[in-house]
C-alpha cells in the first residue's frame, strides 16, 4: 500500500493525519520491554509520516516492517468510541483497539470457550437484545420491579431464548451456566455506557448527580462585583419548635408546631448573606420568597435579644447594616429553581418591574447547581440547629435525634426563640472566615470590593416601599345599580370595598379598574382608573378592615365558611373567628394549625410595628374604617338597650329605627 493510500486517502480528519494532534502515552508507565518496543514504532510512524525516508529505510532503523507499518498507522489513524485518534496509543504492545468480535470461519478455535458468542447471539436475535436492555435501564415498562437485579434479568434472558427456539446444542444452552457471566459482562458495560440511565437503580440522589452534574465545563464566569449573582433557595429546620397558646380558660400551653422553612439570599461575589425570612407554611409561598426580597433590600435593623448568653460577634451583621452604601441595593441576577413559588405572576412582575433584575433558572431538586447557598445551609445546621436539643438530625437515624418534640417541650424552645437565633447565627457567618473567598470574611471581602468601586445599584427612591414588595396590579368590575339604589364598589376575594370617593361615582358603574394589591395586608387597596388615575383608597367593608390579614389568610377563611366550619356575622371580626377556630385546633394537638395560628399573630404584630411607614392616605383610609365600624358598633349597642327598655310590639320598635342600615 503506497504513502498516498494510508494517509492522504478521502475522509480523513486533519487530527487523524497530524501526529502533533494525537493523544500521547506516558513512556514512563511502560515496562522496559515494552518500552522499547514502543519508542522503535513510535520513531517509525514519526518518520513516516515527516516523509524523511522511505519504508525500507525506516524498517532498517526501527526494524519495523513495511507490512507492520502500515498495521500501525491504520491503528493510529482509527478512530475510538469518543470519536478520537487512537494515535500513539495504538502503538502500546498488546493494546487492543476494538472489541473481540468472533470468527466463524476461523480454523484454530477453542470449543472450551465461548468467548464471542454472546455478542453473535444478540446480533442474531436483536429482540432478546432489546429485552435485556430495557429490563436493566427500567425502559419500556417491560417490568414493575423498580431495579432488576442481574440474576432475575438473566432468567428472563433465558426464557427469551426458549421463546426463539434455540436449540439446546447452540450457545447458551451449550455452556454450564447459561451464558450468565456473559450476559454480567454484558450488563456491566452497558451500565457504563448509559450512566445517567443506570445510576437511578441506585437511588434519586445518585441519578439527578449522574444526570445533571460533572458534564461539560463550567458555564459562567468567575463573579467579582457584589450583588451582581445571588443565589436563592429555602430550607426546611431541622428541628422542632413549640409556641405558647393560651386555652379560652386563660391558661398557657405549649404546642409542637411542625418543621417549617428558613428562606436565604446570598452573595455569589462575596458569599454574605443579604436577607433571609422564615415561612410557617408547609410550603413557603410567592409571599414568603418576596419577604425575603424586601429583608435583603430594605436596610437592617438588629434586634434586641431576649435569650440569656446569645450574643452578636463583633465582626458580624448584615451587608446593609455594616455598609450603608448597600442600604436599598438591589441585585442584578438571581438564581433559583422551576418550583411554582418561584413562577407565581407577583413574583417575575415584583423581580421585573420593581427590582429589575433578571432570573436565572435552574432544575428542580438540584442542590449542586446552586452549590454556595447549599454549603451556607449545612453551615447553618451543623454550626446552629444540629447542635440544639430539639434537633432532628440530618436523617431520621441521626443520633443527634433524641426526642425532639419533647425536648422542645422541656425546655421551652419556642419560634420566637428561633428568630433570634437564626438573626444571630446569620450575622456571625457573615463575620466567620471563609475558606472559599481564601479565610476572610464575607462582610471583609464585600468591604474590599466595595473600597475597589464595586458598587451595585440600588433601588429607586421612588420605589423605596417596604408595600411595593407584595404588590400585585389586578383588574376588577365596579359593580352597583341606580335602579337598586346600591352605591359603587368593587368585590375581591369575596369581600365588598368602597370608598366615599367610589361611592359618588356612578359613571364608573359598569367599567373594569386596576387594583395594586397588597397580598400581605389585604385591608385596602389602590384604585386606579383605566387612564392610569388614581381613584384612591378602597377599604374592606364590615370588619374585614379592622384586623391585618394576607390573601391566603382570607382564602383560609373563605374555604372555612364555605365548609361551614366557622361562621362569622357583620358585627364579629373574621379574622378573630379565625384565630379562635386555630387556636382550638392547635390545643387539641393539630401540629399545621399551631403553624398556622402563629402564622396570623406574627402578621398582626408586623403589621402594628410597620403601621408608621404605611401612606399618610392609607392611613386614614384605615383610621375612617375603624370610625365607621366603631359607629355602627355604638348604633348596635344603641339598639339593644333601647330594646330592652321598650315593651312594645316587635314592629313599633323596628319602625322607629327603621332608617338604621348598616
């Protein structure tokens, strides 16, 4: 065969006739026989392919034949199952480039051994191919059992070959076993040749790593500016926390609530974290994660701390505590997961329209994508509530896990307990050394980079509303009727609003409005007419104004009276009948009650705390609700004592005080 057949013949890849391209061999691993095998036929192909001599000089210098040459370079140029030259490596002695493949007609066969005829077997009947691959990779259905194992498959193979009427003379009825270590051999190898598929017969966590980590190279650049990346995700404790009850008699208890989530945001630059929140719900909600937005935006105020030897490292805090630059700082890309809290419409409309940020979204129950905030909450757990006497552990067989529930109990670990906790275990990490960011300290590194110019962006001032954070623009009806004397007003979510301004305007009757909701206090909401004017405040009617609630509380409430397991009348506050209806739930024993019934006090006590921040305009929106419901209280009170001093008939008494609406 001539130099122009082997290297210069059609369909070969630049890298398959460069042997500067070729994979190299580590000479140094070789034994001294094979080594100098190896040199003689790597100088060979080196000079041939430079041209430098012809095929009998080069067999005079290496003593590689011309015929043996050209059975080298055919290896060298062949390309593996990773689609690359074999190269130098096809040059080791006794390396093999292709897999066994069994010939027939060749004379000198040994009848002891098989080898090969497995793999004919399977060639001549792909069916039972088939079979065998679906059963191991969990495909097709062709079985319920969740990971078969070897044995069974190969029971199954051999029926498979009784149903193909394969003669006993033939393999594998011809061999001792059946063919089993074979089809074992078979079986390991197509393991590794679909790893993702074959790692789920180990496990969940064994199949998302196989599937969705350690492929490709890293895809995004290393991240210098602070607030530039975040990343986003939540956590469920691992512990148990009581909450102290008090029982219509007026005694205190103690109830288990269950396990709730603590939600964070981190720095990807820095690794500080920049706001966090905790959500009682048994998932959090779009509420909870843009609670965690507006901790990290709004500037932090540490709070006083009531538990006995709990201190704040002086190194510690939170970025917008420590640095006032980063008071209202708002990030540029955030990362989490698909999960539907992260999808909800006041989510990407508040991340879109009121921080401008862009979402970077990532699978599903994959901690490895979002690897920094994973190792903060193992952080968290192991340096904080792993080392608690209420603590579940990491696993149910942990044996930190002692009786959680009752430890709680004993000791008296309650939520508020928790909050406290989680406020000083967050501000000591963002003062702990770190050995990412080379053993400074998130808080030292995020001041160096902002003493570098660094700064991020921060949120317009115009935009500066701790309300804005759980705001959502909807679009409603004005509803009323002339003919019924029924005045204007707006119904959301089962409840009537109204204002005096609404009230005097009939032409709007009949006309769809927008309504800039506040999902955590749902006591009034901003009117907008269809030109972008403001209409004003509406205020809930009846007592539905009087107490803070949020719009799961109210479709709670809803769903309770649709049920008719609570009733409430004008005059009785819902959200009183609500808690009541919780608390008696909770004391007898009903662990996501007690969640939820410190859910609702927790957004009361928020609520009166931030009652100064709220608009001079919704203020007294507020103030004239609670006055229109304290006069319709007084005219109810009004009318029992007057009932109870008149004797008369039931219809003189109601014609007197017949004009009296309410």
């Amino acid at each position: 065969m001539s130099r122009m057949k082997m290297i210069e013949k059609d369909g070969l890849l630049p890298e398959q006739v460069n042997p500067e391209l070729w994979p190299i061999v580590d000479e140094k691993m070789l034994s001294n026989d094979n080594l100098a095998l190896f040199q003689n036929r790597k100088q060979a192909v080196i000079l041939y392919f430079n041209l430098e001599l012809n095929q009998e000089q080069i067999h005079e210098l290496t003593g590689v034949s011309p015929r043996n040459l050209r059975r080298l370079i055919n290896r060298c140029i062949t390309l593996d199952t990773s689609g690359i030259p074999w190269g130098f490596r096809a040059l080791i002695p006794n390396k093999s480039t292709k897999p066994y493949s069994l010939n027939l007609l060749k004379q000198k066969q040994n009848e002891l051994r098989k080898t090969g005829e497995f793999k004919m077997l399977l060639e001549k009947y792909p069916a039972i191919k088939e079979l065998i691959d679906d059963l191991y990779l969990g495909r097709n259905r062709k079985t319920l059992e969740p990971a078969m194992k070897p044995k069974n498959i190969h029971k199954k193979f051999v029926d498979a070959c009784k149903e193909h009427k394969i003669p006993l003379t033939q393999y594998p009825f011809n061999t001792e076993r059946l063919g089993i270590r074979a089809l074992y051999r078979y079986l390991r190898r197509l393991g590794e040749q679909n790893f993702g598929k074959t790692s789920s017969r180990y496990g969940h966590d064994a199949e998302q790593k196989a599937t969705k980590a350690g492929k490709g190279d890293q895809n995004s650049p290393v991240t210098l500016t602070p607030y530039q990346k975040v990343q986003f995700d939540a956590h469920r404790i691992d512990g148990v926390f009581a909450v102290e009850l008090k029982t219509p008699e007026g005694d205190s208890v103690l109830k288990i609530l269950e396990r709730f989530w603590i939600l964070t945001l981190i720095d990807v630059a820095t690794r500080s974290v920049i706001g966090k929140t905790i959500s009682l719900n048994k998932e959090y909600s779009a509420a909870d994660f843009m609670l965690c937005m507006r901790d990290a935006i709004v500037p932090h105020v540490r709070p006083v701390l009531t538990i006995n030897g709990l201190t704040f490292n002086g190194d510690g805090g939170y970025p917008s505590e420590v640095y006032p630059e980063l008071q209202w700082a708002v990030f540029d890309v955030i990362c989490f997961d698909n999960a539907k809290s992260h999808l909800a419409n006041l989510v990407k409309d508040r991340l879109r329209n009121l921080l401008g940020c862009t979402t970077n979204l990532g699978p599903v129950d994959l901690p490895m994508r979002r690897g920094i905030i994973e190792r903060f909450f193992q952080t968290l757990e192991e340096n904080g509530f792993h080392r608690l006497p209420n603590t579940t552990g990491s696993h149910p067989n942990d044996p930190r896990r002692s009786k959680p529930e009752e430890k709680a109990i004993q000791y008296k670990i309650t939520f508020d307990n928790l909050k406290e906790l989680v406020e000083v275990l967050i501000s000591n990490y963002n003062g702990t050394p770190h050995g990412g960011i080379y053993h400074q300290t998130p808080l030292e590194l995020l001041g160096k980079r902002l003493a570098n110019g660094m700064i991020p962006r921060q949120l317009e001032e115009s935009k500066r509303s701790e309300m804005l954070f759980l705001q959502t623009t909807i679009v409603r009806t004005v509803r009323g009727s002339l003919k019924t004397g029924k005045r204007p007003y707006i119904q959301y979510e089962g409840v009537e609003y109204r204002s005096e301004r609404l009230s005097q305007s009939a032409h709007l009757i009949g006309k769809d409005i927008s309504l800039h909701v506040n999902v955590d206090d749902l006591r009034t909401l901003r009117a907008f007419l269809p030109d972008g004017s403001e209409l004003g405040y509406l205020s809930a009617t009846g007592k539905w104004s009087i107490t803070p609630h949020t719009l799961q509380m109210r479709k709670a409430i809803n769903q309770l009276v649709l049920r008719r397991h609570i009733h409430f009348t004008q005059w009785d506050d819902p959200i009183f009948v609500y808690t009541t209806y919780l608390m008696n739930k909770a004391i007898d024993g009903k662990k996501k009650d007690a969640n939820k019934l410190t859910h609702v006090q927790e957004i009361i006590k928020d609520a009166s705390t931030s009652r100064n921040s709220l608009p001079e305009e919704q203020k007294e929106a507020l103030d004239q609700a609670t006055k229109t419901n304290e006069a319709l209280d007084r005219a109810r009170q009004m009318i029992r004592e007057e009932k109870e001093r008149h004797s008369g008939s039931m219809d003189e008494f109601l014609a007197k005080y017949k004009t009296i609406t309410f």
